[in-house]
C-alpha cells in the first residue's frame, strides 16, 4: 500500500515535470522560431529595407543588424535577469515573450524603403533590437525555471528539453519558410510573402501566453521569497562578487564562447556555406539543414540525458575538440561536392537563352545558362544586365564603375551528393548537441538560486549572442578578405572557420583546465 | 589537488592575461590598416562592432580570469 502511494507521488512528480517542461519549451520555441525568422530572410530584408545600390553593403547591413541583435542580447539578460532574481521567473518571462512577440508581428507590418524610405531600415532595426533584449531575458528563465522544477540526478536530462527548443525554433523557421515560398511563387514570395511567416508569429504568440498563464511559479523561488532570502541586488551580487564573478567568466570562457561558435557553425554557417561558397539552390540547401535538424535534434536530450551520468565537462569539451579538428575536412567535402570545377559537363546539353526588355527607364538583358553535369548536378547561372536607356546616364553609371552585371548562381544537386551534405552538416548539428545539449544543466548548477536568472544568463547570452552570433558576419568578411578582385572567387572558401576553430580552442584549453566535472548538485539557496 | 595541476594552472593565466593585452593594439592595428586601405562603410560597421563589442568584452576576460587563474581562485573548483 505504501509503495503504491509512494508510486503514485513519484508518477505525478513526473507528469507535473512534464507540464512544466512543455510549457516552458513551447514558449522558449516560439522565441527562437520569432528571432531565426529575420535572419533566415536577410537577403530579401536587405533588399526591402536597404538600398540596393551594393547587393553587399545591403547584405553586410543586414547582417549587422542581425548581430545587433545578438549583441543586445547581454543586455536582456541583465535586464530581465535581475527582474527574474526580483520579483520571480514566471512574469519575467510572460513579459519577454510578449515583447519579442509585438516586435515579430510588427516587422511583418513595416512598409519598406520604396516607401518610406530611411524610416523603414531605422523601424526595422529598433524592432530587432527588442526582438534581441526580449530574448536574452527568456532563454535564462525558461532553463532556470525547468532547472528548479527537476529532480536531482535527472536536470541533465529535463533542461535538455529546452535546449531543443533553440534548434526546432530554426526548424520551424525553416519550415514555414518554405511553405509560404512554395504556396505562394517565389515572386510573390519576395514582393510580400515574406510577410506571412512574421505575421503567423502573432498567432503562436497568443497560444503560448495562453499557457504560460497557467503554470505556476518556481517552488525554489517561490520557498526563497517566502522566507524574504531573495537577493536585493542581483546585478551586484553576481558581478561585483569576486566568488560569483570567477564562476561567471569561467562559465563564459570555458563554455559558452565555445559552445556559441560551435552552435552559429554548425545550424548557421553551414547554411550559409551551401548558399554562397557551394551556390547551392534555396530550397535545396534549407532542405539538407532542415533534415539534418530534424535526424540530430533527439541528440540533445541523449547527451543531457548523459550528462546526468558522466558529467557535463567531459561532453561538452569532446564536442568543442572534435569539431575544432573537423570542421576544415567537413566544409571541404562539402565545397568539393558542389565545385562545377571537379564535375564532367554534358555540353550537348547546354542551352543559353537571352531576354531583352524596357523596364522603366532602363533596358534589361537577361541571360540564362542551363548547364548538366554527367553525375546528374545541374546548374544555372542567371546574369541581369541594366542599362538606363537616358545615354548620359548610361555613360555616367559607366564611368563610376556601376554597370556591372548581376549574376545568380543556382547548383541543384543529385541525390547522392544531396544525402552526402545532408550527412555533412548533421555530423555538424551532433557536435552541437554535444557542446549545447548539457550546457543549460552546467550553467544552473554552478550559480545559487537567489542570482541564478541573472548570473547564468550573461555568459550564456554573450557566449552565444556575441561570440557565437558574430560568427556568420566575422566568418564571411575572413572569406571576403581571401578574395583577389570584386567579381573574382575567394582564394579560400575555407577562410571563414578561422574564427570558430580559434575561439573554440582557447574554450576547450580553459574548459578542461578550469572547470570541474561536477554533476547534480544545485545550490538551493 | 596536485601541485603541478595548480602550477598550470596559474602559468596559464599569465598567458590568458597576455592574449586579453595583446588583443587590444592588435585589433586596433588592423581596422586601422583595413579602414585606411579601404574607407568604406562596411568597413566602418565591421570595426565598429569589433572594437566596440567583442575586443572589451574578450579583453576584459581574458585579463581578469588571467589574473584570478594566477591569484589561484581556480586552484580549487566546487
């Protein structure tokens, strides 16, 4: 009979765990899925919110605010960590959600520069900004919260859940991405569709309010402000306190910094890579990175899961070693897989076919070539000349060098070779869970509960926001700077691994010196 | 814990608060160089948010967990 009772608590323990989990991870997703959204559109964001004069500096602008955002993330989590330690995790992170929510649904709605002109990059860029501070404050909060409801023995393995949500968010990005491009054309799609997946945020939004709603506060936090033990000045107590202080810079250099790059690497540069370096078309490459996600993303539970017995160091390093020895072999198979350069054309094949027509004020040549490759790889190159039809003009943007044509490349390739990358990047996505899947279980642990919302999510927000987040913008100016004259191919497609290989050694250095292979224990109060 | 673990230990930090020093005139040295070279405005944003971000943030790192690595905070990790 007593075992039955005793059966009976720990069967509802696991079922109460379990609602805080999916409430907790449904929110955490929403917020990731709201802030992969604008930087998986950068090109056509760059292209309706600034100038087009220089597709790059378009490109590079938008990349910055992409990292802007990253980079006021820091700040989040100081803001809403402090809140968090203050008045509790559970409104401090309805009101994240809120925040990054608005400002979602709000980007879909910002007329563009055709329109508005320099209002529109400005609206967009203080919308990413909130979009950024809202998610440094939810990230630490959800992990904090589902942290402080898991059992000892077990946080490995339940925090693990809200390490999946980072990853499904970008899935579901993905996903909806290219649902709303395929129903619609890809015209469409870039004139205003692009809309639609920002728009849809303020549904998702509304439903994961509804849930936060009903769950209830951390029992931790709830048993600390009840006994009037909360900190008056987390902020204070978690970077002024050298004992604090020491915890969060070892956290920061031996953990996050290389997890951040090592995680931006792996789900960001990888598509990146296969856009620009390998060419290869839209739809294709987000379909190999959404496969890839979909087949590793249970990894991040298996190795939290595994953390809980062997110890989160101990992964974690493996993670940062073995990617800091892969990654230049991996990205050369997968440049070598899509160069045109090692592949046998079928010229028969071939067709080129030129378009001639006024559009406005100007003429526009547009010539497209077909080409075949004997392992079935094809490839099309579109090249869109503009010429003002007023000749002053003409001679005008000819002189200054701005009548060179604009040229799109597109690899589709064949099955195997789709497998093959698809194989690439999900051994990429492993190391991520390896470095990112034990990592929310580490940083909770190793901080006390009365600072835990804001001392944890500093370092995590800047090893991933800042150094981690800066990697798609630090690796492509590496690749940029290899590249002999404008228009001419980088010298070394390779270049831009540079910054992850080196900020994820000096981690594993620190990592495996410093930090200890602790497991289980959290600091109540 | 050994003494020799603890030696490096602190070792190793001389080198962390190297690399936090070494990193400022270093990075400075080559957005001057590139800007120089090259006045663009991607330039300018490129620095801009490298000097400004991610150089204090590794600097300031590096140097003070060199120093508590030297000082021997780390000597005993709970």
């Amino acid at each position: 009979m007593a075992k039955n009772v005793a059966d009976s608590g720990q069967i509802e323990e696991v079922s109460s765990t379990r609602r805080v989990i999916a409430a907790s991870s449904v929110g955490t997703l929403i917020e990731w899925y709201d802030f992969y959204i604008f930087g998986t559109l950068a090109k056509i964001i760059s292209e309706q919110f600034f100038p087009k004069d220089n597709p790059t500096a378009a490109l590079l602008a938008t990349l910055a605010t992409f990292a802007a955002g990253f980079v006021v993330r820091p700040f989040g989590a100081l803001f809403f960590g402090r809140l968090g330690d203050l008045i509790g995790r559970k409104y401090t992170f309805l009101v994240t959600l809120v925040i990054m929510g608005g400002s979602t649904f709000a980007i879909g709605l910002v007329p563009g520069y055709k329109t508005i002109g320099f209002f529109a990059p400005a609206i967009v860029f203080i919308l990413r900004l909130l979009q950024g501070l809202a998610l440094g404050g939810e990230y630490g909060g959800a992990a904090t919260y589902v942290a402080e409801h898991s059992p000892d023995g077990q946080r490995g393995f339940w925090t693990s859940f809200i390490q999946t949500t980072a990853t499904l968010g970008l899935f579901l990005a993905l996903g909806v991405i290219l649902i709303v491009r395929h129903t619609l054309s890809v015209p469409v799609f870039e004139d205003w569709g692009w809309r639609i997946p920002f728009i849809v945020s303020a549904l998702l939004v509304g439903v994961s309010i509804f849930i936060r709603m009903k769950m209830s506060e951390s029992p931790m936090f709830a048993k600390m402000k009840k006994e009037g033990k909360t900190s008056a000045n987390p902020l204070a107590e978690s970077f002024k306190q050298k004992d604090n202080l020491k915890m969060v810079l070892i956290a920061l250099l031996g953990a996050t910094a290389g997890q951040g790059v090592v995680w931006y690497t792996g789900q960001f540069y990888a598509l990146s890579f296969l856009q620009n370096a390998c060419n290869i078309e839209f739809e294709q490459s987000n379909t190999i990175i959404l496969i890839a996600l979909a087949v590793a993303t249970p990894f991040f539970v298996v190795f939290g899961a595994l953390s809980d017995k062997i110890g989160r160091k101990y992964i974690m390093m493996a993670g940062m070693l073995i990617a800091v020895l892969s990654y230049k072999p991996l990205y050369q198979m997968m440049y070598d897989s899509a160069n045109l350069k090692n592949k046998t054309e079928v010229v028969e094949s071939t067709t080129v076919e030129t378009k001639e027509a006024v559009k406005d004020t100007d003429n526009v040549i547009t010539t497209v070539t077909n080409k075949t490759f004997t392992d079935g790889t094809t490839y099309k190159e579109t090249v869109k000349q503009t010429i003002p039809l007023d000749a002053a003009k003409k001679a005008e943007l000819a002189a200054a060098g701005k009548l060179k044509p604009e040229t799109k490349k597109s690899v589709i390739l064949p099955q195997s070779l789709f497998y093959k990358m698809i194989g690439i990047v999900f051994i990429q996505v492993i190391f991520v869970t390896m470095v990112y899947g034990p990592i929310a279980a580490f940083l909770v642990e190793i901080f006390p509960t009365r600072i835990r919302y804001t001392s944890m999510s500093l370092p995590y927000h800047i090893g991933n926001g800042v150094f981690g987040g800066l990697v798609p913008l630090i690796s492509t100016r590496l690749v940029e700077a290899t590249r002999p004259a404008a228009g001419l191919p980088p010298a070394d497609p390779l270049a831009g691994l540079m910054y992850p290989i080196l900020i994820a050694s000096v981690s594993f250095v620190i990592g495996m010196l410093y930090i200890s292979n602790k497991t289980n224990n959290m600091d109540v109060e | 814990m050994s003494i020799i673990m603890s030696a490096i230990k602190k070792l190793f930090g001389i080198v962390w608060s190297l690399m936090g020093i070494g990193i400022i005139p270093l990075v400075i040295m080559q957005a001057m160089k590139e800007i120089a070279a090259k006045p663009s405005e991607e330039n300018w944003i490129f620095w801009s948010i490298v000097i400004v971000v991610l150089m204090p943030i590794i600097a300031f790192s590096l140097i003070t967990f060199g120093v508590f690595a030297l000082k021997g905070e780390y000597d005993v990790i709970e």
